[in-house]
C-alpha cells in the first residue's frame, strides 16, 4: 500500500481507493443486492419493504449485517484487499463487525452529519470504515460528505436533526457550517475513514439515479471492546473472536470560545438514541 494513503489518512481523518475492485466484480454485486432486495425483507432487516410507499427508502430499505447469512457478503467483508489497506492504515489487521448495503434510490433522504464510533463504541483505540461505491456516485445523486480532520475531535454531543432531508434524527454541531466536502467516487472505489471523522450525505436529488454502496464497519486490533449489536466480531480470516460489550456512554464533546476559535472539548455525556444499521 502507498505511503500516501496512511499520510492522507493520519492527516485528514479519511483516504480514497481508486479502483480497489474491479467492474465486474462491482456488477455482480451490485446484482446480487438488488435480487436480494427485490425478493422481499428478510429476518433482521433494518426496515421492511414497504413497496407501495411513496418514501423511496420505504421501497428499497438499506439492509444490515448481510454477512451473517450471506456468503457474498462475508467474503465482501473479510476480502484480503480491504485487510491490506487497513493494516497498512492502521498498523496491524483490524476485526470485522458489520456490513451494511444503502440503496438510496431517486428522491431519497441522506443522513445527518455523525461519527460511527458514536455507534460502535471501539475501545480502545476507534472503527474505521470501508464505503464502496456501486454506482458513479457525485452530489446530485448524494455523495458522501466529510469533514477533513475532524477525526481529532472527540465524539461530540449530538442534536436534533432535520428528517426532511435526513432518515436519521440526530446530528452532530459543526464550528463552520460548510466545512463538509463532497467525495466523489466511481464503482469500485472504495473510501477507508476513521470512525471519529465527521459524515454524512444529502438526498438523492436525481430523477433516475440509484447510489449504492457497499460498507463494512472494522475495528482496530487492540480493541477489547465493541457495542453488544456488533457481536460477534471476526478476524480478517473469518474466525469469531470474543471481545467484552461496550456499556452505556462516555463523555462527549461540545464546542467552546477560545482565543483560537471554537474548541471540541469534552463536556456533555453521550445519549445512544439509535443502532448504527
């Protein structure tokens, strides 16, 4: 793996695979998914089909940890490309907790700004994220937005979020409004970011555009603990591993005046208000 993949990582908080997996392989994922979700919900869906809704996320629901019954999925999540990447990101290999699929069809919401280890709850250390895009994915059709450095912050405090343009409720505050920048991406590439890196997405503003993405959800290797629903983790080979169950919410941070700008500091205390699914 280049140098400047770690460099752009421990420096903006996020770094962009190019090209990670090939078309093909992209197709047939992108097939699979589809055939799954056409076929109807399945035990443990995040939202059930609701195929006469007018809620275009209603029709195609995002699906979560397909890897526990789907094999595609679980090798998808355990592939030895994504292992490289991130050991050479992170020092050593990480452990696989979730996959996860966004259809996001024509006319979606996006969701609100947040940072996944809110969610996750790694200690120590953080998840780290792997976003692939199954589709050319750009800002009419709601491509992921970051806030570069911002995995320095702790997690912060979160607030209400406005679910007309987000299926999420929460969000997190930002010092500046604009400081999120679009990630444009082409199918196979694939987006690695820390699990403290703020993100999120606008709706899908296109009239026939789908943006899918595949995602697998990590954690760092010296974790010794993960959120109960990220249970049970795996090792990059696939065998299950036991790690303790990361209880309630610590600290969280809020913004504060100082000579140099707002300050992220830890002040609040963390309300887990929904599954990271």
């Amino acid at each position: 793996m280049s140098g400047s993949f770690k460099q752009e990582f421990d420096s903006a908080g996020y770094t962009l695979v190019r090209g990670l997996f090939a078309v093909d392989e992209v197709e047939r994922l992108r097939d699979h998914y589809m055939g799954l979700r056409r076929r109807g919900s399945y035990e443990n869906d995040v939202v059930g089909v609701q195929a006469d809704s007018r809620d275009p996320l209603r029709r195609y629901p995002r699906m979560a940890q397909m890897h526990r019954w789907d094999e595609l999925s679980l090798q998808w999540l355990i592939d030895s490309r994504l292992d490289e990447v991130m050991t050479g990101l992170l020092g050593r290999s990480p452990y696989a907790v979730q996959t996860m699929i966004y259809f996001k069809p024509p006319g979606s919401r996006g969701q609100a700004l947040h940072q996944d280890n809110f969610y996750l709850k790694a200690e120590p250390g953080t998840c780290v994220a792997a976003w692939m895009a199954l589709d050319e994915v750009d800002v009419e059709n709601g491509c992921l937005e970051v806030v570069p450095g911002s995995h320095r912050w702790p997690i912060l405090c979160t607030e209400k979020a406005d679910t007309k343009v987000s299926f999420t409720d929460i969000t997190v505050p930002l010092p500046e409004p604009d400081a999120a920048v679009p990630v444009e991406m082409a199918p196979g590439d694939v987006l690695f970011f820390h699990g403290a890196l703020v993100h999120g997405s606008a709706p899908n503003v296109s009239t026939d555009r789908f943006r899918r993405a595949l995602i697998g959800h990590y954690i760092q290797g010296e974790a010794k603990q993960v959120a109960e629903y990220y249970h049970p983790a795996l090792q990059m080979d696939g065998t299950p591993l036991n790690l303790d169950v990361s209880q309630g919410g610590g600290a969280c941070g809020e913004w504060v005046p100082s000579e140099n700008g707002p300050v992220a500091v830890l002040t609040g205390q963390e309300t887990l208000t929904r599954k990271h699914e």
